[in-house]
C-alpha cells in the first residue's frame, strides 16, 4: 500500500487518541467547552502551590520577586490512583507530579484510541515527552539539602538561624529515599509510561524549552515513518509547583502585568504562566487501532534551530519561515490550502510581530478567502513545554468539528502587526471554517523554544468514516459508562446527557461503540436501550440515583445495572506464613512473641482453641 496520500511526499499519520488537562478543564470535551465558550482559566495563585507573598513586588523591583500574583492552575494534582498502575503509595508519595498526570492522561488518550491495554502490552509502541523541568525535585531533594547548606552559613553568614536545626526548615518535605532520584528525573516521565503499559518503542524525554512537546512530536514521527515503532504516544507535561519560573520569566519581562494573556491584542504585554499535560496517540494507516476513531491526519512537519542570530531568548523570522516551508513540502501542500492558525502567540510585543511575519511570509493573502490564526494561551496561560501538544490539540478539535472557537481577550487589534491586510481573521465568536467542496481542512500548529528552536506542524480534517469504522444496525445496545469512582461516572453520564441535548441525532451504535472503548475501572453503569430518547431517559434515571448518596442496588432500573469492585480496603487479605529449617526447635517463637502484642495474642488464641474440647492435636 502506497503509505502516501493525495501528493504529499511523506506518509501521513493519524491522530487516533487525544486527552489532556488544562487549568480549567480535565478533559478534552471539558477544553472543547471552554474553548466554545472563550473562558480564561487565569487567576490568584493556589495556596497550596506555594506562598507567594513573599515573592510578590507589584512593582517588581525588589531581587527575587515577580510582580504578579496570577497564573492559569491544573485542579487535584495531588489526585492519584498508584495502585492501578502498579505502583505502590510509598514510592509515588516521592514521585513528580508530572510523572503521575502523564500517567493517567495516557490511560485516557489510548482509550480513546481504541486500544486495550492487555492486546497492546509488549508492542513496539514509542513513547515521546516534552518535559523540561522538575519542580518537584527542587521540593524534595535540592530544599532539603539546601537548607543544610543554609544552615552551614555556606551561602552566607546566617547569624538568625545558628540556633534553628536545618531539617525543621523542610520538615514537611518527604526524605529522600531510594526511589526519590527516578521519581524525580525527566527521562522517567517517558520511562514510566513504558513500564506502566509495557511498552517496547524507543522511550524518551526531550527538551526544547517551550517547543518540547512538537519536538518530541518530530521524533514520534520520524520513527513512525522508519518503522522504528508501530504506534507512538507524544506527550508534553509542565507544572509549576515554585515559583521559580515566575520569578525568572518576569525578570526578562515576558509576563503579563496586566495578568491577562492577549495575543495579536494592542495592549498585549505578555503571557500569563500556564501549566497542563497533553497526549495524543498517532499511528500509521497500517496500525490504526480497529475500533478507533481519526482525529486529525498530520501531513507534515517542519523542525529547526535559528542558528547564529541576535540572543537566544529573540525570536527570528527566517528560522519560523524555514520551518513552515519544511512542514508545507512534507506533507506536499501548498500554502493557499492552509486554514487555520494556532499560533505560538505568547503576546509579547516582539513575539508575536515576528512570528505574524514569519507566518504572512510563508502563507500570502488569499484575496476573499480568510485564514484564520488563534492561540489557547488566551484560554490556559503558557503552559511551557505542554504548550505545543495542548495548542495541537485544540487544533485537531477545530479540524473535527469545523468551528473555531473565539479567541478571548481581543480588544482592539495590535495596529503593527497589519493582521486584516495580510489576510489573517481572528475569531471574535465561534465561528465555521470556510466550506471547502474540493479538499479537507488544513491547519498549521506552531511553537518556539528558547535557544532558537523551531517547529511547524500540519494537520489535515479527517475523511469519511472509513468501512472499518461503520457500526451494523442492531436492535438494542449496551452503554457502559466506567468511571475509577461513583463520581466519575456521574461526571460521565451528565456528559452524555449534554451531548445528547445538544445532538439529538447522535449514532446510537457510534456511542455504544465509542464508550465500550473504556477500559473497566472497577466501577460502571450498564444501559440496554435501543433508541437514543431511551438512553436519554434512562440516563436521567440514574443520575438522580447516583447524587443521591448511599448505597447503590445493584439494579437501578428497567434495563440499568450498576456494578462497584469491594476498594481493597474492604476485601479482605490472606496471609500465608511457610516454616523453614529448625521448626521444632523450643522456644523458637519466644523472642517474636514477646516482642510483638500482636502476635503474642495470636499465640494465645491459637493455644486456646487447641485446648478447647473437640479440637484433635
């Protein structure tokens, strides 16, 4: 089979599973939402994160502050199942937080492939981070020893704290113990994903500042394309636990201190510092999962460094342009066909002139066809190395559903960047993608890392459903709606409720289909229905049973089960104790016995029952 399409000169890959969380949002459809809705995430710093008084100079004078009190926050990173995932609490309570959400958010994005998870172990399956850094080993292992350091004078006299033991300044910080070193390494962010699914592609972290995750992309790609793997799964991670990056950034200038993040906007003044995971799975046309579902065909990409240029923290246009010339000849397009633009847009002033150059450059005015250019940084904040991959996929959804979504915090249009007479629109509210009756939707993904680097990626509207993908007609279905917990299956079933509400006409077999995809969890609720306003009404049913608390019977209703594995701690646990050599010996017991009151008591009530009468020793 001819790996190519249409006349691109590369083979195209499918973006076949996608997940994510974003501040705001802890999936994808909840993103999509917020997206449709044009809502910030941005607001106060979490306590819990840190307290930031400390750091915080509105002026921004004073050394080590930042003179903002504002970022864009994941909820419940802290929210962690281990067990499901072969680990055990003791080594993940000293295990990065980035490294625990990878986990989970891949879980969901290859169940929305289309991928079981016993049929997928052991393939050669590639795995791809963009993670660049570890604020959780600053936490756990560089405070600790600093604060000995502190303690020592060795960063200077410290005359007030002569009297104050070292460790009581961290107390509240885990000591380091032997998984701590890769619980907190950035290779492991990948290695683990490999372990936890049994995975055997190439498995690797890749560091490109703030294009990590498209770079990661690039070598997804790349070995895709050589057959070094069968599937890959890209990822980008990034969060911010110090305020290390806060501090930084706002020293060079790049954040906002208006605390709203505007690109393409007049008065925009920098990026408000976001944070998210984002994973996609892609695979070739000849290792499409069989029950899966394309989100988006990547046609082409484009990846390079600026080389020698001005400073490694500026922007260059020639560099932006080579890389978007490079993704358009890879996937054989031709600039007029792109429609979309989910831009870097990181609006800084220098930013975002030189990248609407690069991009005006590259992709000309197309007379009364507009093209359109956007950025979730308005929505999420910079979410530094996730940045790219989270950018990816909103991009993909715009492709799927042909909406783009509006694009907050445009006031008045930056009058420099000449957006309207270079062709370029920008969604002020959702908005349909011009109809195209000869070719699919065509839209380009860009991000830029500091040190130069660049990368461009191109993707292209999914086709028809392909034979494979279409559902014989049947009677009645099962819809089984899984969920790690009670409320995860309400938060579920209201979704479906809301899709359903707001497409009447959906497939039944397509969602019966979609949803069996899901991997079981342990806990689930069970609908046999044959008509969609019969689900409907069924679905309502049992939610008013699940937020009613209590316990729940097996059997909800006509046609609804429900069905809850014992929590482990609740099955009970059997114990197994094999005598070795010498087990005769007098007194062998004596020193356990009397060392430990459990097991004198055990004792006891074994000899007890020996001498109670009817008992044959």
């Amino acid at each position: 089979m001819d790996a190519r399409r249409g006349n691109g000169p590369s083979e195209p890959l499918a973006v076949v599973g996608m997940a994510c969380q974003v501040p705001g949002a802890g999936d994808v459809r909840s993103f999509w939402q917020m997206l449709l809705r044009g809502e910030s995430a941005v607001g106060q710093i979490p306590r819990e994160r840190w307290e930031h008084g400390p750091f915080f100079d509105p002026e921004g004078k004073r050394p080590n502050t930042t003179y903002t009190d504002v970022m864009a926050a994941v909820s419940g990173i802290d929210r962690f199942d281990p067990l499901s995932f072969g680990i055990s609490p003791r080594q993940a309570e000293v295990m990065d937080p980035q490294h625990r959400i990878l986990l989970t958010t891949t879980r969901e994005a290859l169940e929305d492939a289309g991928f079981d998870q016993q049929s997928f172990a052991g393939r050669r399956v590639g795995v791809y981070v963009g993670i660049s850094t570890s604020d959780f080993r600053e936490v756990v292992v560089s405070a600790p020893l600093r604060g000995v350091q502190l303690g020592a004078g060795e960063f200077g006299d410290s005359p007030n704290l002569a009297d104050i033991d070292s460790r009581a300044l961290t107390a509240d910080v885990p000591v380091v113990r032997p998984f701590t070193m890769p619980g907190s390494l950035l290779n492991m962010s990948a290695a683990m994903i490999s372990r936890a699914f049994n995975l055997r592609g190439p498995s690797m972290a890749v560091d490109a500042a703030c294009a990590s995750s498209l770079v990661a992309l690039n070598n997804a790609v790349l070995a895709l394309r050589s057959r070094q793997c069968e599937v890959a799964i890209v990822a980008g991670v990034h969060l911010n636990l110090v305020p290390d990056s806060l501090v930084m950034f706002s020293k060079i200038g790049a954040v906002s201190k208006s605390g709203v993040c505007a690109p393409f906007d007049a008065g925009a003044d920098g990026f408000v510092l976001g944070e998210g995971a984002g994973v996609i799975v892609l695979a070739r046309e000849d290792t499409l999962p069989a029950r899966g579902e394309v989100h988006a065909w990547l046609r082409g990409v484009g990846c390079n460094n600026d080389g020698a240029g001005a400073g490694p923290m500026e922007p260059q246009a020639a560099g932006q342009r080579a890389a978007i010339e490079f993704a358009l000849a890879d996937g054989g397009l031709q600039s007029g066909q792109i429609d979309y633009v989910e831009a870097h847009g990181t609006a800084t002033p220098v930013g975002d002139a030189v990248e609407v150059e690069s991009l005006s450059s590259c992709l000309p005015h197309r007379g009364d066809l507009p093209r359109y250019l956007g950025s979730a940084k308005a929505n999420v904040g910079h979410a530094m190395s996730a940045a790219g991959i989270i950018g990816l996929i909103k991009t993909a959804l715009v492709l799927r559903t042909g909406v783009i979504p509006p694009q907050p915090n445009i006031r008045e249009r930056r009058d420099g960047l000449n957006l309207e007479a270079r062709g370029w629109r920008i969604a002020q509210s959702a908005t349909t993608l011009p109809e195209m009756l000869t070719r699919p939707h065509v839209a380009g993904v860009s991000a830029f890392g500091f040190g130069g680097t660049n990368v461009h990626v191109l993707l292209e509207a999914p086709g028809p459903t392909t034979a494979q993908n279409v559902v014989a007609p049947c009677d009645s279905w099962v819809i089984p709606i899984r969920g790690d917990n009670v409320r995860d299956v309400e938060v579920r079933c209201q979704y479906l409720l809301d899709d359903i509400d707001a497409t009447p006409d959906l497939d039944l077999g397509q969602v019966a289909r979609t949803l069996s995809r899901r991997e079981d969890r342990g806990v689930e609720l069970l609908i046999v229905t044959g008509s969609i306003l019969e689900l409907h009404e069924h679905l309502r049913a049992a939610l008013a049973v699940l937020k009613a608390g209590g316990e729940i019977p097996v059997r909800i209703g006509e046609d609804v089960w429900f069905r809850a594995a014992r929590p482990a701690s609740e099955v009970p646990r059997v114990c197994f104790l094999f005598t070795g050599q010498g087990a005769q010996n007098v007194n062998e017991l004596a020193s356990l016995k009397n060392a430990v009151p459990e097991v004198n008591a055990t004792v006891e009530r074994l000899v007890t029952a020996a001498d109670s009468p009817g008992c044959s020793t």
